[in-house]
C-alpha cells in the first residue's frame, strides 16, 4: 500500500498538467456515457419493434401441450440434476392455477418468439431494460389472445419483477 503526502497530492492535484488529464477524462467519460445510452436505446427500440403474435389454439389441445412441454422441462432438470426425481403430470391430475402457469409459460417459451430474442439480447447494453419490456410484451400479448390467464400472466410477471402489466 502507497501512503503519499497530503501536501504533494494537493500540489499535482493543483498543477496545469494534472487539469488537462482529468479533462481529457471526464470527456472520455462523457463520450462513453453517451455511447451507452445510444446502445441503450437501441436495444429497447429494437425489443418495441419486435413482432409477438399469440397464436389461439383450441384450450383442450393448448393444456395438453402445456402438461407435455412441462414434463419434458421436468424430464430434462431430472437429467441435469441427480437430486431431481421426474415426476410426470397428467391433465386430469393437475389443479386450475397451475394447469394456467404450465400453459403461459408454454406459450411464452415455445408459442412465441422469446427464446430467439431472449438470445438475441446477450451482450447488448440495456439487456435488462430490454428484457423487462419483453416480457411485459410477451405477457400482454398471452392475456391478450386468452383473456382467461391474464391474471396468471399479472401474477408472473410481479412474481419476476414486482411489476404489473
């Protein structure tokens, strides 16, 4: 650890050579700020500009696909972790509310295109503006094309981000 003496750090603090670096710095901090907004904006501009199309698909059939892409989700941790024993669920033994989570989250990751943009998003500056804003949309658009599950789609989301649609 350097200890310097407060009177020389006041005199380089005070010198012409010393004011000129930290303009130049507080100018490339600027610039850099700058830049990160710039990018910032961008990333949410290009989440706004994405397309979501919901499809609607028979209740019946969508529930069905729902139980099976959860099992294959339950299937594949019991894979990755050895303390996770697969526990398949069949409709007729699956409750209201959660049949509702299992559908939601099965439209968001395999009816839309959220994994694609989810993708999209690593690395950019504003990723996490931009993933808030994506599954604000994503959750609109699900309560939208099934007025049924907006609730769950609003209880999700607060769940995330302590936010409502």
């Amino acid at each position: 650890m350097r200890l310097y003496e407060v009177e020389r750090v006041i005199l380089a603090e005070e010198s012409e050579q010393f004011a000129v670096l930290r303009d130049k710095a507080e100018r490339r901090s600027r610039a850099a700020l700058a830049v990160a907004e710039r990018r910032r904006g961008e990333t949410v501009a290009r989440v706004e500009g994405v397309s979501i199309v919901v499809p609607v698909v028979d209740w019946h059939a969508l529930v069905r696909e729902a139980v099976a892409h959860r099992n294959r989700r339950d299937e594949e941790r019991a894979w990755q972790r050895l303390d996770h024993v697969a526990t398949p669920a069949r409709v007729a033994d699956v409750d209201e509310l959660t049949l509702q989570r299992w559908v939601v989250n099965y439209l968001r990751h395999e009816l839309t295109g959220y994994e694609v943009e989810v993708e999209a998003l690593f690395g950019r500056v504003g990723r996490a503006e931009g993933m808030r804003l994506l599954r604000r949309r994503i959750y609109a658009a699900i309560a939208s094309a099934y007025p049924t599950l907006t609730e769950e789609c609003h209880r999700q989301l607060e769940s995330r981000e302590g936010e409502t649609l």
